[in-house]
C-alpha cells in the first residue's frame, strides 16, 4: 500500500511515484525503528538529555537509512554540513525532528525560522504552488475543477517531520510540503500522517526488574538477587548502527 497522497501521485509518472514511495517507506522504517533504540539507551546518569536524544536520533537513523537504500540506486542520499535530504524521483525529502510531543495542530507547526535552509524551502514551495496555482486557472477554459485547485501538491520539496521523545519515543510521523508563512490556517501546502503514537514497549523486550522478595518481607530476610550488570555506554553502542 502506497504512503503518498493520491493527488501527489497522480502528478508523478508511475515509475517516480514507486521510487519516491520507496524513499518514504525506508525513511519511516528508519526513524520508528531508532526512536526505540535510542529511548532503551537513553541514561541521565552519563549526561544523556533531550538534545543529545535529538542528535543521536539525526545521527542514527540517517546511518540506517543509508543501510536501507544501499542497494536502490534511484535513491541519492545528500548530506552537507547539518542538512541531510534524499533526492527521489524527482522530490526532495528531508527528515526533521520537529518536536518532542504530538502537535495540537500539525498544520501549525511551522519549520525553524531561524533556518534560511528550512525558510528557503518553504520559499521554493510557494512560488512553485503559487506559479502552478496561476497557470492552472489561466489554462482553464471553464470553472477550475478540483483537481486544478490542488497545485499545493506541484511542490518538490517535502519533510518527514517526527515528534518523539526519551521517555515515551516515537510519538508521530507527518509527511508534507511546508511553506514559509501561514495561509488558509495552514503552514504546510499539504501533509499528512504516516505513524501515530508507537504502542507500549514490550514486556519481552523490556522486562521488568524481579522482586528479591514480597513487599511485606524485611531486606535482611530477603534472597540476595543476582545481578548481571552492564554498562549503559557498551549497550548504546551495540544498539547503534555501524
């Protein structure tokens, strides 16, 4: 089943529509999967806080995308200094963490204005809407029909925007166009949700510390457990990517 807006599709060519549907479901796969890794090594203890989970989660889940697109040569990954995009039948896709937690309101969330990188995209994604928003109602003979009205999606320029945190990870994926101020209450031409709120983490995966004796029952009477101690630093970096 395609990620992509059926109206974004339908302005690709079926060949570009199947390699940017690649791009994004490599790139999801990526972010979900890491946002679980970094959350298990996660330790105040050695200094971990909210901005080096930001940076290990750009870090690492960019080193698995590479993984996951090494053998597609449709899909070019760029990066050059703190920007990272990978360029897919056509389209420019970047992955951004936008927040800790869920949105209100995705459509106002707005990219970093303190970026030109993120302003100029939108930018770029104006113009480009506005231009084929103008040709569009120009070209027609009657009544523009709504397919014409849908230029939001000529925008080549696309975010895969995640929110997620140490505590609880992935909290939600958006794929979308932004743009560079708000308009019809919205900054983004369109987006959409690709992953909500990831579900509990597993027992399995995750098993809770066993009691060393019932509640009601003194320490000194309790069995001493047996404890099989690791350190939080060689286990980060066995989760992380090579």
């Amino acid at each position: 089943m395609s990620l992509l807006p059926v109206r974004l599709a339908e302005r690709l060519t079926t060949e570009d529509a199947a390699i940017v549907d690649r791009a994004v479901a490599g790139m999801l796969h990526a972010i979900c999967e890491q946002y679980e890794r970094e959350r298990r090594a996660f330790d105040r203890i050695e200094g971990d806080n909210a901005r080096t989970f930001a940076w290990d989660m750009r870090e690492h889940s960019w080193a698995r995308m590479a993984e996951n697109f090494e053998d597609d040569a449709d899909l070019i990954m760029v990066e050059e200094g703190l920007t990272q995009a990978v360029h897919a039948g056509g389209l420019i896709i970047r992955p951004y963490k936008l927040g800790s937690q869920v949105p209100l309101d995705i459509n106002l969330v707005r990219l970093d204005p303190s970026s030109g990188i993120k302003v100029g995209l939108g930018e770029r994604n104006r113009q480009v809407v506005e231009d084929q928003l103008a040709f569009d109602l120009a070209s027609a003979m009657s009544a523009p029909t709504e397919a014409d009205l849908e230029a939001a999606y000529a925008a080549r320029e696309l975010v895969l925007g995640h929110f997620g945190n140490a505590a609880q990870g992935r909290r939600s994926v958006y794929l979308g166009a932004p743009r560079d101020t708000l308009a019809h209450g919205s900054y983004w031409e369109w987006v959409v949700p690709l992953a909500g709120e990831a579900p509990p983490p597993d027992p399995d995966v995750l098993p809770e510390p066993a009691s060393p004796g019932p509640p009601d029952k003194p320490y000194s009477e309790r069995a001493e457990p047996d404890l099989q101690l690791a350190r939080r630093r060689d286990q980060r970096r066995r989760d992380a990517p090579s």
